[in-house]
C-alpha cells in the first residue's frame, strides 16, 4: 500500500509532464500562450484531482495483489 504523500509526489511529477505537454499543444493548436496555458492549466487540474483519487481507491482494492 502507498503512503498518501507518494501517491499526491507521483501526481505532482506526472501532471508537470502532462501540462508542459498540453500547454505546447494548445499553443500549436492556438498560436496564443494565453489560451494554450489556460487550457493546460484547466486541463492539470482536473487531471491531477482524477489521477489522486483513482489511485487512492485502487490502493484499497486487493485483487491481483500477491502477498509473500
């Protein structure tokens, strides 16, 4: 089982891949940073509370776990 503190660090890490990715998409998507880094941001967000809890309630889920 993860520790809260890892799963909240594993987050952090994978949504600062993930907004740096969708930022320079919605540039080129865009041509405006404004709009590019709003949907990013928006998208982040989201992401990162979606991402927190789906792995908090697979932390407690025990099937195909092997013990020993």
């Amino acid at each position: 089982m993860e520790t809260r503190l890892r799963s909240i660090v594993k987050a952090v890490i994978w949504n600062l891949l993930g907004l740096s990715v969708m930022a320079t998409v919605g540039l080129l998507v865009t041509g405006s940073l404004t709009a590019g880094g709003l949907m990013a941001a928006i998208n982040t967000a989201i992401g990162f509370a979606t991402y927190l809890i789906y792995e908090r309630v697979w932390s407690r889920i025990h099937w195909g776990r092997r013990h020993g």
